[in-house]
C-alpha cells in the first residue's frame, strides 16, 4: 500500500493532517452526503473503470463511514477505499474528533497522556482470533506526548438497538487540546480488514505523526 502514501494537507479549525492523496473526503452531514458520496463515486469510477465492478462495496463502505464520522461528531472523516487486484477492496477510515468531559464533581477530566493511559483497559486475547487491546503513550512531532490504544476491537454499531458489534482494526490516538481544560483531539483509524492489521496500524500512525494544531 506504500503508493498510496502520498500526501495531502487538510486543514479544519484548529488543526491540520496529513493523508494519502488517494483517500475520500466528503461532506458527513445527513441531508448532503449520499450525493456528496454519489458524485465522488462517479469521479474515482470515470478516472479509474477498473474499479467499476465494486462500485456497490464503496458506495455502502463510504455512507457507514460518513453515518458513523456524523454520529460521533468528526470534524473530519477520511477514507480509503481501493482495489489492489482481489476481489475485495481494501478500505479504512481516519477521523479527527473533539472530545471531553468532566468528572461526577464536575471537574474537566485529565488530558495528560499517562493519566489517560492509566484510565484506558488493556485486554489480551485469550485464545487465537480473540479481541485485544494495547494501551501506551506515543510522541507527536511537534505536539507532544498522547496516549494511545490500538488493537482488534469489537466496536459497538452506533444507534443499534440489538446492541450489536463490528470487529475491526482500531487505532485511537488522545492529542491534548492546549489551552483547553479536560479536551483531546482524538485521532481514530479503523479498518475491517483484519489480516492487514499491522499495515494499517502503520498507516494510521503515520497519518496520526502529521496532526497539528493551528491558530
């Protein structure tokens, strides 16, 4: 997937990240993204036909990823969605979010990067083909010291009433907003295709590495 790394700067208020050129962007809102998506599609399919045959797979893989980059309220929503010669395409998405709390004393809960590292569980997998998830801390050039969870998680399916889960690859990266009590930039990459995990932990670290907050 290394011909897909070239980069493209996207900026939103507050910050700016790096991805692959390659990848989608595409307006999440409910009222605009099955035509934002519709018309991308049929861009991506008029410059490359040999992708025509999964043309179903992305337009279902982008409107989840849009739905759910909407619910969780993503300042930004990237996709990759591309075929390297299978049958299946390869696909996976990166959001930037803004998230925060406070605690039950009503106090802003803490960004320092082991403090949340220390609140986030760890689970080893019990047998092959189990769940799992690894807790750490990581530098950004230029930002500073996050904490981090990555592995292969169950991810509940946001407003499902059954409860039900996708397993997927997932990154999640906890940026502290400077200047800002008890709030994190969070940087998430998930992807379904599970025997390219380490591929995409790759990925989404080195599209995680770019971000940086901007006046």
């Amino acid at each position: 997937m290394a011909r897909y790394m070239e980069a493209l700067t996207v900026e939103r208020g507050g910050f700016r990240i790096k991805v692959p050129e390659t990848w989608w962007e595409f307006d999440v809102r409910p009222e605009s993204r099955d035509d934002s998506i519709r018309r991308m599609v049929n861009e991506r399919l008029r410059e490359h036909p040999q992708l025509a045959p999964h043309r179903d797979t992305y337009v279902s893989f982008l409107r989840k990823a849009a739905a759910d980059a909407w619910k969780s309220g993503a300042l930004y929503c990237g996709c990759m969605a591309e075929s390297f010669g299978g049958e299946t395409p390869i696909t996976g998405s990166v959001t930037v979010s803004l998230v925060g709390g406070r605690t039950s004393k009503g106090d802003p809960l803490p960004t320092d990067p082991a403090a949340i590292a220390a609140q986030l569980a760890v689970k080893e997998a019990k047998k092959p083909g189990d769940s799992w998830r690894k807790v750490t801390t990581v530098e950004i050039p230029g930002v500073g010291p996050a904490a981090r969870t990555y592995g292969i998680e169950d991810i509940p399916v946001p407003g499902d009433e059954l409860d039900r889960t996708i397993r997927a690859v997932l990154m999640q990266t906890f940026i502290p907003v400077p200047g800002q009590e008890g709030k994190v930039a969070l940087v998430a990459g998930s992807s379904q295709v599970l025997d390219l995990a380490d591929s995409f932990f790759d990925i989404f670290d080195a599209i995680t590495t770019t971000f940086r907050f901007v006046d």
